[in-house]
C-alpha cells in the first residue's frame, strides 16, 4: 500500500504535464517582425564641424599712396595800409560809393580786364557791389578763377534847375529878349547825358549832348528861348533822356508888365 505523500507528489506532477499539452493563446510569430519607423523630431544637429585648412592670409599688395591735392583758397582782398575807397567803376572817374576798412578782408567777386581793379560786395551796402583798385591792396588766394567783370554803366545821378531872373517889360511892350535857362547835371561816372529843357510857355526846346569824363556836377545852359510876352509866372524843368531818364523839379520865372 502506498503512502499518503507519495500519492500527492504524483497528483501535482500529473497536473504539470496535461498543463503543458495545453493549446498556447499567444500569438504565431508568422515571420521576421518590421521595426515601425519612430515618430518624433528628427535629428538637426549640426555636423561636425569640419577643421580649416592651414592657408596663409593673402599679402597686402604694394599699392601707391595717393597725396591729397591742397584746394586752392577762395580770392580775398584787404588794404596795404589805410582804407580805401570802394568806387561805383574801376577807375577813379567813378564815384566812390563805400569804403573798405584798414584790416578788413573780403572775398573777391570779379576783376576788370587788365586785373588792377578788384570787384568786392560794397562793404557800406551789401546789396550792391563796388571796386577796389589793385595798387591799394593786397590780392591772396586762387586769383586765377576771378572772372572778368564788365564795368557798369554810369548814369545821372542829380539834376537840378535854376529858377531863370524874372523878366519884367515896361507896358509889356516889346520887342523881349531870350532868357537863359540853367541847370546842374551830376553823374557816378564817365558818360554821354542827353537833356533839354522844358517850359511852360515854349514847350520842350532843343536837346544838346554832355560828355562827362569822370563822375560829377557839370553846369548846362540854353540861350535859345524866348518866352511869349505876358505877365505871369511860370515853370521850367530840366530833363534827361539819357543814359536814364529824369527830370528836376520845376522852378518858376516871373513875367511883370
């Protein structure tokens, strides 16, 4: 007769082996197995950096150095010694219209043709220009850029009638004698002046020609009128035509019975 323990030994390997005929829920492994691709952020790192290659600096090249040009100085002008005068014209038979201070430097705006005279803006009016002569100051600067200027034209600048003697006729009874009608011409310079006088009682009379040779007074006269005889006063002027036109103010003459 067996024992108790024995038995129970052989009933627990019994249950192994039917436990191992058992059908496995597993499943086949039908074939070699595809690895899924792996989702995720792909690989940005940056390749390794590759070391430079041992190449020498290029030489600088042996270029000329280039010397800067000076500019040359803008044209100036100051007095040797004392003022001068700044005329309207290059010449001294132009008035003087301003004056350049001892000291004083200016730029230079022109020259005359020979280059003796210098064109400066007129220190006393700085809207108008004027001339300094060569001989009085010192020139510095790019005088070679200095263009050549014209001169300006002259022109009456004063001009002035001189009331005629009265005239007085006994009875006003003729014959009467012409009258001399005067008058003062004034100009900035050398020019031709064209002028008449004008009555009231003769109208506009002969027209005569000055030359002035420098700036200036000059007196004119005309002997030639005759006024008619009858009592009464009277206007005069004196008129120019040329170079500019301009008139005196009228002045008066008397004629008495």
């Amino acid at each position: 007769m067996k024992s108790p323990r024995i038995i129970s030994v052989l009933a627990v390997l019994a249950i192994l082996a039917s436990a191992c005929n058992l059908p496995s829920t597993s499943p086949q492994n039908t074939g070699p197995q595809t690895k899924p691709p792996v989702s995720g952020p792909t690989d940005t790192s940056a390749p390794a950096a590759v070391p430079p290659t041992d190449t020498p600096a290029p030489l600088p090249t042996d270029t000329a150095t280039i010397a800067p040009t000076d500019t040359p100085a803008s044209p100036m002008v100051t007095p040797k010694t004392d003022a001068v005068n700044c005329r309207f014209g290059p010449g001294t038979s132009y008035v003087g219209i301003g004056g350049l201070m001892a000291g004083a430097t200016v730029p230079i705006l022109g020259q005359n043709g020979d280059g003796t005279w210098w064109q400066i803006t007129n220190p006393n009016n700085i809207t108008t220009q004027c001339w300094v002569a060569g001989s009085a100051t010192d020139a510095t600067g790019n005088l070679g850029s200095v263009p050549v200027v014209p001169a300006p034209t002259p022109f009456v600048t004063k001009v002035t009638a001189i009331p005629p003697a009265a005239i007085s006729v006994p009875g006003c009874m003729g014959p009467i004698a012409p009258i001399s009608l005067t008058g003062t011409i004034e100009t900035n310079g050398p020019v031709s002046v064209t002028w008449h006088f004008e009555t009231q009682q003769g109208g506009v009379l002969s027209s005569h020609t000055l030359n002035f040779t420098k700036y200036g007074p000059q007196n004119v006269t005309d002997h030639s009128f005759t006024p008619p005889l009858t009592a009464g006063t009277y206007w005069v002027r004196l008129v120019i035509t040329t170079p500019n036109s301009v008139k005196s103010i009228d002045v008066t003459y008397t004629i008495t019975c």
